[in-house]
C-alpha cells in the first residue's frame, strides 16, 4: 500500500514484487444504433531493476461484440493472446525498452490486417494499419507499453488530499473542460474523483462532453478505475449522442 509515514509522500511507483497481478479491462460504447463491448484481460509481474522495474506481460484473452470496431479491435487483441512481453521501466514507470519488440509489433499489425469473417476491411482501415506498421520505435514502445502503463498512476498518485478545481483536455476533439476533483487518502492508498464537462468541437459542429471519473491508486498502481463519458454532437440535444463506459481491475492472481 501506498504509505503515509510522514506528511510528505513517500514511496511512489512502488509495485509489490514476487507476485502476479490480474488485470481486466472493460469498456461499453453506446448510441441510438446500439452497443459495443470490449473486455481484455491480462497478467502483470514486477521485478526490481536497477533504478527501476522489469515487467512481465502476459496477455489474457480478449472479447468484443458490436461491429466493425468490435471486430479491428478483437483481431489486433487476439493476435496478441498467449504472448509474454518483457518490459524495462525506470523509477517513474515509464517504459524504456520492450524485449522482442519489432517482433510484437509486427504481430500485432498482421493481426490487425487479418481479413474479418463479414467484410473485407474498409479502405481506412487498411491505410491506419499501413501507417502502423511504419511507426517508428519510439511510437511502438509507447503503443505496447500502454499494457502496462495503463495502470501506472504516474503524477496522479502525488495529488494532494481535498478539494480542487481542475481543467482537462477534451480528448475526443478540440476543447478543455472544466470541473472539480477531490482527493481522499487513507493509510492504504488514495481515492480521486473527477467531475468535469466543457464544450466540443469536431470540425464544423459544436457539442460537449461530460465526464465521471473514480481512481483508486495503491503503491503508484490505479487498482481500481471507472469514467463514464457522455457526448453531444450538438450542444443543445437533449440525450448524448455516445456514452462510453469504462473500467479496470488490477487485483492479485489466485494461483
């Protein structure tokens, strides 16, 4: 647990090692025309490191349903099923190397290009996997490195206790949004909730966007995390064009 010996915050990423972490993940994407769902398991184990960690990935397996979308992101999940990842990570939890990485990442991309069992893959589609698979080092140590970095709390796990005013991007288009967040910390860990909405803009229209967010954050690790973001294509619509929910679990495996 994420201790308070003394006022000052003390130990930050500091990931219990000689154990094996589960991780799922969930996310539900819903509109007018219906509901997509993803859910991607997988296994965590830290070692000390020199300065920092060495992390071993294990991936679980992966669920989609609901389209197009749902399809592109089982292929590149499953193609990853079954594979062990051996990443380096510095004091702060920032991957600094991948083990085997133009291999992975080569098998990633052919996953992601496999052809589906309804369609054959829409044009854009097929050029997004062309760019991918011309990604530079960097971006794809950065890209495989979200499968542990997910979970890494980073800066959040300094937030000072109480109540605060705070401005975040928008993420799905142009725009800030404002809003409020308070942090709770107990002798285990912390506690953040985030409210915040603003305005939206996706080229020529002018929507908002909503956002509800829980964090539990122990020993620099988020075990515990739920958003629900809520969309308007047009500001003055009554119900949100798109609601994505999400989620994670990071607890110990039972062997």
């Amino acid at each position: 647990m994420l201790a308070l010996a003394a006022p000052l915050l003390v130990a930050a990423f500091a990931p219990a090692e000689g154990v094996t972490y589960q991780l799922r993940l969930t996310e539900q994407r819903i509109t007018a025309r219906g509901q997509t769902e993803f859910v991607a398991e997988r296994r965590l184990q830290f070692t000390r490191e020199g300065d920092g960690y060495r992390a071993v990935v294990t991936i679980g397996p992966a669920r989609a349903a609901g389209g197009p979308l749902a399809g592109l992101f089982l292929r590149g999940a499953q193609g990853l099923v079954g594979r062990t990842l051996v990443m380096h990570l510095d004091a702060n939890g920032t991957v600094t190397a991948i083990d085997g990485l133009a291999d992975h990442w080569r098998t990633y991309c052919d996953a992601l290009a496999a052809p589906g069992d309804d369609a054959p893959l829409p044009e854009a589609v097929t050029a997004m996997i062309a760019g991918l698979r011309q990604a530079s080092e960097p971006q794809q140590r950065r890209t495989l490195g979200t499968l542990v970095t997910s979970v890494i709390a980073g800066a959040r796990e300094t937030a000072p206790d109480g109540d605060r005013p705070v401005r975040l991007p928008a993420r799905d288009g142009a725009g800030m949004l404002d809003g409020h967040e308070r942090v709770t910390r107990d002798p285990g860990g912390l506690t953040i909730l985030t409210s915040a909405s603003g305005p939206l803009a996706r080229g020529d229209a002018q929507g908002r966007v909503a956002l509800e967010r829980e964090e539990r954050i122990e020993r620099g690790l988020v075990v515990r995390a739920r958003e629900t973001r809520r969309l308007w294509s047009q500001g003055g619509d009554a119900e949100p064009s798109l609601t994505i929910i999400s989620g994670g679990e990071l607890s110990l495996a039972v062997k």
